[in-house]
C-alpha cells in the first residue's frame, strides 16, 4: 500500500523528516535548500517540534547538534557554501558520534558558483565533509519517491551508526514538481530506527566503551547520565585523552562501526543491466535523463544498462568492479568535471572510460546521451 501526491524532491524531503520523528530543524536561507526550511517552519512547531533560523550556518549546525544531545531528531540543511561553513562542527558530530542528519541541495561551485542552476558538484565535500579520519555515509535520491525514502533511511541510519548522515540532493530534484508514491504512514512508523540507550546504574554508564565495531551509546543529556562532551579524542567516559592505545583505537572503530556494515548501507540500482554491452554509471537526477535515453537506443537495436548508486559514500566499490569489467565500455555521467570518476576508476581498476559531464548548471539531455552513446559504439 503507498501514497501518491504531487510535490517537490525538497517539499518530500521535509516531509519525510516530519513523519520519521524529526523534532528539531535549524538552518539558514541558501538556494536552493531553502524550501526545506520553509516547509518545517511551519509544520514542525505544529507537531510539537521546533524549526528555527539562525544568524548563519555555523549557529545552525551548532543548535542541531545541541538538539541532539538532548535526545531529539535533528536535522540542518544546506547547499554547497553553506555546508563549508558547517565543517568544523560537522567534524565535532563525527568524533562525538552525535546522530544528525545533514542535507545538501547541490548547486554549482566552488564559492558562490551558480546559485539557482544545477550541479552535482559536492559529491567528494561529502566524503570528507571536515578534516581528520572518519567514514562518511552519503545517500542520492534520483526520484522523488526517493527524496522520501531516503530521507527516511537518513534518519535511520544516523541512529544506528551515531553520527552525521548526508543526504544529497541537486537543484533539478530538489525543485521539480510532480507525482510520488511514497509509503503509507503506518508502514513508515514501524520502520523507524531509534538509538540504542544504556538503562543500568549511571555510575556504569560508559558512552564509548563499546566494542570495536559498534558506535557509542549516548543516552540524552538532562535525563540523569552524565558524560564529558568534546570534540577532543576522548576515552570511555568522553573525558579528553592523548593516551596513544585510546587515540588509536576510537578513531579505528569510527571506521569499523562502518565498514564492517557495507552491505546494510549498500543500495544501488541496476536498470537493463542483464543483457547491457555498454554500462552508463550516472547518479541523482542525471538518471532520469539516462533511462530515458536507453529506451531510445534499445528501440534502435544499442544495448545499454544503468548502474546507479544510491549510497555514494561507503562507495559499492565490489558491485562497480564486477559490472565495470563485465563490459567493454562504461560511460561515466555526472554534473560536475569527474569527482565520482575517481572512485569508478579506483574501485575498478580500469582508467579508460568514457564521460560525459558538465559543470556549467545545465542538465545533461536524453539527447545528449544518446548521441554519445551512438558515437561510441
């Protein structure tokens, strides 16, 4: 059973955020993630939540990770200037293990770049988003529908792994508008992941001393377990260190708790591949584009696939192995001069792929498409 209506990719995303449990946004005007905000100022106070607009993007950050230490479902969105500002609490988020969700409605860049035209030019900001070690987990609507669901699973995973989780957006999905089937709100409720809580004697309460794989347990503050909050690497209690074994082993779990999960974060994907002698390897809204040139060129007799991943960051490095090199030719596609290129041709080993990208803050046309495909076939 699902529901349609008809929307936007940021009015579903706000939406979304509302009906999984966020309790709390902060945020400030920027094109073109401001629908976001404007939507849960008015339907967050409603619910019981709170929205507000802060004096800058760093405030912003800052008051959704403070919501979040008191326990509450938070969220910031942003686009591309205004998530370098929120680097350095971005970094206080990950080596805190504080749940968030962040959201990027990509524009072109760098700097004030190109404001209201498209872009996906902040796919590799997403992977290391703030200086020091960490994983990233990066999700990539490329539909409307998917501007809900994975909105959905953005908070849930923030809960599960205990730290920031991207949501990317660009400004064609973001701002176009037309009908979505999403899930009912009944089905969406039983779906929700909450964060795991430590119930015994606060005198035991240990927030990082988990094991080597897991994330920490951090129970909301105000509520009688008390635990030192830093940004500095810290020991079990949360208490600054500089003991080289402790240093050593918590920035080696924020790396485990992640990568030993691949295949619960991995989704991508895979549209004509079965038969497909040439693999197009596109993400976001470029996808629709693509889909529908491939039906173009199957009508002409060409035989091609499309290979999409919706989680970016851990990349499915063994999935684009094994589909890169089951083809003589792959046709990357992005909005942005290669960022997602590097990681195709690393997880694969093979340099010598065809493009077809753009950073000019236009969209990339079924037509497009079509011709490159027929120039290289």
């Amino acid at each position: 059973m699902s529901r349609e209506l008809i929307s936007t990719g940021n009015d579903l995303c706000a939406l979304a955020s509302l009906e999984v449990g966020c309790e709390f946004f902060a945020g400030y005007p920027i094109t073109p993630s401001s629908d976001i905000m404007h939507a849960l100022s008015d339907t967050l106070p409603a619910s019981g939540g709170a929205a507000i607009q802060m004096e800058d993007e760093i405030a912003s950050i800052c008051a959704a990770i403070g919501a979040s230490m008191s326990g509450k479902k938070s969220l910031t969105a942003s686009s591309g200037p205004g998530i370098s500002l929120k680097s350095e609490n971005i970094g206080l988020a990950y080596i805190s293990e504080v749940p968030l969700v962040i959201v990027n409605v990509m524009r072109g860049g760098p700097s004030t770049g190109l404001p209201t035209r498209v872009a996906q030019g902040d796919i590799l900001q997403a992977k290391s988003p703030t200086h020091g070690d960490y994983n990233s987990i990066t999700l990539c609507p490329g539909t409307l529908e998917e501007c809900y669901t994975q909105t959905i699973r953005a908070f849930n995973l923030a809960n599960r792994f205990m730290q920031p989780v991207f949501l990317l957006l660009d400004e064609t999905i973001g701002h176009m508008s037309g009908k979505a089937t999403i899930p009912l709100l009944k089905d969406v409720k039983k779906s929700i992941v909450h964060r795991e809580v430590f119930t015994g004697s606060p005198e035991e309460y240990r927030p990082y001393g988990v094991k080597d794989d897991q994330p920490a347990v951090l129970n909301p503050m105000f509520e009688g377990y008390r635990y030192h909050f830093t940004g500095l690497h810290h020991d079990e209690t949360g208490h600054p260190t500089e003991d080289e074994q402790k240093c050593d082993d918590l920035l080696k779990r924020l790396f485990r708790k992640v990568n030993k999960y691949q295949d619960e974060l991995e989704l991508n994907e895979e549209y004509m591949c079965e038969d497909a002698s040439i693999i197009i390897i596109a993400y976001g809204s470029v996808n629709l584009s693509v889909k529908e040139a491939i039906r173009r060129l199957r009508d002409d007799g060409i035989k091609v696939g499309l290979f999409r991943p919706i989680t970016l960051w851990p990349s499915p490095a063994k999935r684009i192995n094994e589909i890169v090199n089951s083809v003589d030719k792959v046709l990357v596609m992005e909005l942005n001069l290669g960022q997602y290129l590097q990681e195709i041709q690393r997880a694969s080993q093979k340099l010598d792929v065809y493009t077809l990208l753009k950073a000019n803050g236009r969209p990339i046309s079924p037509i497009e498409i079509v011709e490159k495909i027929k120039g290289i076939n």
